[in-house]
C-alpha cells in the first residue's frame, strides 16, 4: 500500500523524495510550489485528515522546515486497514528571513488555528489566512518566541527586572 | 434587535476551565463565536528543549491537567521510538492498566463536569466520588494523586504492590454497581435527553472536515480509534469494542462517553486476566549524560478525548530539539466549537463546549 503511494507520488510530482521508515511514517520533502498539489493530490487518495502542522527551526542550516502531517480516517465505520497505519509527514523548507507560505485551508478548514499558532510562535506569514491575530500569547516579542535565536535569558531578565517591586507603605 | 458582544468566560459560572469565548449575540441568538485561549499558555515545548530528556517528564504531564497519563505515554513512546528502547511485555500491560484507569477517571470528571452544568448536583457529586477512588488507586501507585509520572522510557518506574490487583478490581466493582443508578438519574432522566438531544450536532462530513477525533467523531458512527487503528502498548491483546452513536449531539457523545468508560472497566479486568510475568522496565542508562539519536518521530495515542499526538525532534544531543503536541482539545475547542456556536443559544454555550470534552491547557500547553 505504501509503496503505491510512494510511486503515484515519484511519477505524478518532480522534485519529490519520499523515504519510507519501518514505522508507518512515510516522509515526503518537496519544493514550495508542489506541496498545495501534493496536499490536493493526496486528499484525493484518501489522507483526508490533517493532524498537525508543525515547524522547525533548523537555525544552522537557515531555514524553517512546514511539516504537515495526514493520515486517513476511515473510509467505511467499522473497518480497520493497515492502509489506516500510515501517516504521510510532508515537508517543505522556508527561508528564515521573511518566510512566507500559501494558506491550506481551503483544502483543510481545520489548518486555521495551527497556521495562526505558527504565524505566532515562528512569525511565517500564510497569504490568504482570513485571521492571523494573536492566539495564545499576549506581549509584542521582537524575535517570535519560539524561533532558536530568542534569548529566553534576556527575556526572562527584562520582563523581571521591569516589573515595579511591591512598595510598603511607611506608617 | 441591537446586536451585543458578550465575554464568555474565563470568569463565568457556565465556564469550565480557563477558557474564554466572544460571542457576538442578538437575542438570545449567537451570531458569531471567536474562541479566545492563551489564559494557561506556559509554553511548554519551548520549556522542554532547555530540558533532558528525563527531566521533561514532569512538565509533559502537565500539558492535561485532568488526564496527564496519556501524555507521559506518547512521550515515552516517542523517546523509545527515537532511542530504539525495547519495552518488556508486561510493562505493556501495565500502562495498558493505568491508561484504561486514567481514561475512567477522566470520564468521570468530564461527567461531574457536564452533569454539574446541567444542574444534576447529585450525579456530579457521585462521579467526583467515584473518581476520588481512581485516584487513590494512582496515590497507591505512583505516590501522586493528580500527577503520576509513572510511565517512563523502556516501561514503568515500578511494578503493582501486593495485592493491587484485589483493590483495582474492588474498586471498578465498586463504580461499576453505581451504572444503574447513574442510568435512572441521568443518562435515562427526560431532563438530561431534553436539554442534549439534538444540541450542537454534526454530520460525520463536517467532523471529517474539522478535524475532529475521539468521542465528537464517534458519536457520528465512525469507529475512529487510535488503539484498534494503530495499536500500542497491550491494546492488540485482547478484544474488545468501540462504543458509538449515529446523531453526532451533544446526547450521543455523552452516551459515548458514558459507554466507553464501561468498555475500559471491562477491558481492564481482561488486561489483568491476560497480564504476564516479568520485568516492568528496561534498564536505562546515566539520565544526566543519556544522548538520544538524530532522529524524527511521529507518535500517536488515543486519549480520553481523542487523537493525541507528539511531534518530536533529536538533533543528537541530550536534550529535545523540537517538541510540538498534538492535542486532540486544540481543533475541538478552536475549530468545532465555534461552528457549532453559530445559531446556537446563550443558555447552550456550556453545554456545546463540556460535550465537545474540550480541556483549556491543552489547548495553550
């Protein structure tokens, strides 16, 4: 079944390469422009479910690496394939300075909150997202929190030292 | 009628958790619901890379304050799966046994939490008593009663003491010769099939299409399950069934719920039949100098509210490199419950939103 997909994929797409490891998880790393096909064309072929999108910041090597992570549900109520084992981790790398990526929701309605957190934690801008306003945090950060270059040390010292000590009252 | 925004929560009597929701209402009539999380955000998956591997464990069970187990185990899962650990077969078993209770105990917070908002007192009261008894079960355990830290990379950090067994079965006994009183009080009463039937339904295209998973999904009649899809630790072992329902309401997921807190009951007494001797752990080496290889995995497990999954990334080094959760409240409660607030009633917010089981901290980790 893996091997399938594996091949629809090398014949359908260029530039594609797909490994496939002993656990069920078939990685797929492909250039910026095919991953909208790709996530269209593997939709078609029953990965209807996006779990996760994620990002990593691969700081050396200077760039974000966009995971998004499907898997099928299941196509009948009550039938368990190992086809339903697989799950498909596409990858696709940014650059770090200014990145940016096309929104998914059209294909995936339930990529919105994940493509905001993102735009949030790592600042990836997503064209065409309808709200990438603040999810979780509430300050401005000059560096997105969560990309490898915010000094957490320099932050936790400004925000600390900043906050006006509690004045007794003299009597 | 003049059109009102309204602050649901986190200060709200019909608000479970730190949660808040702006609706904007007409009436009584919600037009538009923006789902507002970010009061519990600790930033946990940026805390874990400053932290070994070991030394993430007693932050990763507080991502689910309610249910933490589920959470050490897929962490656990996803160290062993980067760190090639074998685990013995009877620790298997035993995490199978401690997640089924875990599941039991969640439940039942879920129920005193729906029943509570409902204005069934008593079936509350009974359910927080009946999960005070699982959680002196896990205080017997693992020494903690909300925070157990007992599933550990290459097993469990120690095997039942003598005669725990006994006090499992005593008590799944005990919660389970209250089902038919739980029955005639709620899950029968008129006033609970009234005030759930046909509330925030949904058809299993949209919750496809959402993203939804555990019981949101299976109350739409599919048997969505990671433990039959994808089976870990001792779930393969024995047979068992998924609870489902076909409306996809309110009313069908919580007879979900109630149904599979039964089936856990059931399957934990076959996990203990069926559990095998041996070691419960695998000897791991020095925490303070142990290095994970290069290394990616995905991992995923079925929690007491649906899919929960970890991202997890080695560089090589003694720490992680990138952690991300999956957590199955994450599209429930941002995605699932602001459609399904669209037309509905004030009156209806607690209750769309205890039904869809959604837990805030998971949601900000």
């Amino acid at each position: 079944m893996s091997k399938s997909i594996k091949e629809a994929l090398e014949s359908t797409f260029r530039d594609v390469q797909v490994s496939f490891r002993e656990d069920n998880r078939m990685a797929v790393t492909a250039e910026n422009e095919s991953v909208l096909p790709i996530l269209r064309f593997l939709k078609d072929a029953g990965f209807d479910h996006l779990s996760l999108i994620s990002v990593v910041d691969w700081i050396e090597d200077n760039l974000f690496e966009l995971c998004y992570f499907l898997t099928p549900y299941m196509q009948n109520d009550d039938e368990y394939t190992d086809r339903q084992k697989l799950h498909i981790i596409l990858k696709t790398p940014l650059p770090r300075d200014e990145p940016r990526f096309k929104t998914v929701i059209g294909l995936f309605p339930n990529a919105e909150p994940y493509e905001r957190e993102i735009h949030e934690f790592f600042g990836i801008d997503f064209e065409g997202h309808p709200r990438l306003t603040p999810l979780l945090l509430e300050r401005d950060y000059e560096v997105p929190p969560f990309r490898k270059d915010f000094d957490t040390r320099k932050y936790v010292a400004e925000l600390l030292d900043s906050v006006p000590p509690i004045e007794t009252k003299k009597k | 009628m003049r059109e009102l925004e309204l602050y649901f929560g986190p200060q709200h009597l019909g608000m479970v958790g730190n949660f808040s929701i702006t609706l904007k209402v007409e009436g009584d009539r919600i037009l538009e619901a923006a789902a507002n999380p970010g009061y519990l955000h600790r930033g946990f998956e940026k805390l874990m890379e400053y932290r070994t591997w070991i030394q993430n464990f007693p932050l990763v069970c507080r991502v689910n304050v309610i249910e933490p187990d589920h959470i050490e185990m897929i962490y656990a899962m996803a160290v062993e799966k980067l760190a090639q650990i074998e685990v013995p077969e009877r620790a298997h078993f035993v995490r199978s046994i401690y997640l089924e209770l875990a599941r039991v105990g969640s439940h039942l917070f879920g129920l005193w939490a729906y029943a509570n908002m409902l204005g069934f007192d008593t079936v509350a009261q009974w359910a927080m008593y009946h999960r005070d008894l699982v959680l002196d079960l896990f205080e017997e355990l693992t020494g903690g009663r909300v925070y157990h830290i007992y599933i550990w990379p290459g097993g469990v950090r120690r095997d039942f003491p003598p005669g725990f067994t006994d006090r499992i079965v005593h008590t799944l006994h005990s919660i389970g010769g209250c089902v038919p009183d739980y029955n005639s009080t709620f899950f029968d009463n008129r006033l609970f099939y009234e005030r759930a039937k046909g509330i925030g339904q949904l058809t299993q295209q949209q919750a496809k299409e959402w993203g939804a998973t555990g019981q949101t999904l299976r109350a739409t009649g599919m048997k969505y399950d990671i433990r039959k899809v994808e089976p870990y630790a001792a779930y393969d072992k024995v047979d068992w069934e998924v609870p489902t329902r076909k409306d996809g309401d309110a009313y069908s997921r919580i007879l979900v719920i109630r149904d599979e807190m039964i089936e856990s009951v059931h399957m934990i007494f076959k996990l203990l039949d069926a559990m095998p001797e041996g070691p419960v752990y695998t000897r791991m080496p020095n925490p303070f100098k142990w290095k994970v290889p290069k290394g990616e995995a995905y991992v995923r497990c079925e929690s007491s509210r649906g899919e929960l999954g970890l991202y997890l990334v080695s560089n090589g080094g003694d720490k992680p490199y990138r952690v991300h959760f999956r957590t199955p409240s994450y599209p429930h409660g941002l995605i699932v419950l602001e459609k399904l607030l669209r037309n509905a009633s004030i009156a209806d917010v607690g209750n769309i939103m205890i039904s869809l089981y959604v837990v805030a901290p998971e949601i900000d980790r």
